[in-house]
C-alpha cells in the first residue's frame, strides 16, 4: 500500500472536487479521457502557477496519485467484499 503524503491527499482532492463541480453531468465510462482532462485544464493551470511548476508536471501528478488511489479503492473494496463473504459463510455455516 502506497501512502500519501498531506500534501499529495490535498492536490488529489482539490482536483477530484474540481472535477464534481465541472464534471457533473459527464458520464467518464463514455467520455473519453482526453476530453475528461481538458475539463480539468483550469484547476491544473491555477495549482501549476501556485506551485510555479510546468502544467506538465501536474498533469503526471494527478494521473500518478489518481491511478494509485484507484488501486488502494480497488483492493480495499476486494478485502471488504472477501471479508463479507467470509461472514457470510459463517452465517449460512451457523444455521
């Protein structure tokens, strides 16, 4: 398990619900990523210019740490399922 820092948690979740707000109505199984992306072009040019990095480099930050928190959601949701199976296999056993 990778872990954040704070301030990878906070660059993370500013985009995230930057994304909420301008990303509503989209559906991203069916919206291709690089027209995801441009709907986030403006929150990644204000962090780039506060942080007087190239956009560039937010961009590679936000798909890293997205794409690993996707795996710990992914994983974390595999343990919470295998843990209800296995209570429910206790249930049915105990019956």
């Amino acid at each position: 398990v990778i872990t954040m820092t704070k301030e990878q948690e906070a660059f993370l979740t500013r985009i995230n619900q930057y994304a909420e707000k301008v990303m509503a109505d989209i559906d991203p199984q069916k919206t291709p990523i690089s027209v995801q992306l441009e709907n986030l072009r403006p929150i990644m040019e204000t962090i780039a210019a506060e942080q007087n990095r190239p956009l560039e480099d937010i961009f590679i930050e936000y798909m890293d740490l997205a794409s690993e928190f996707s795996v710990q959601n992914a994983q974390q949701f595999k343990e919470d399922y295998l843990d209800f199976d296995m209570v429910q296999d206790d249930i049915y056993k105990s019956h």
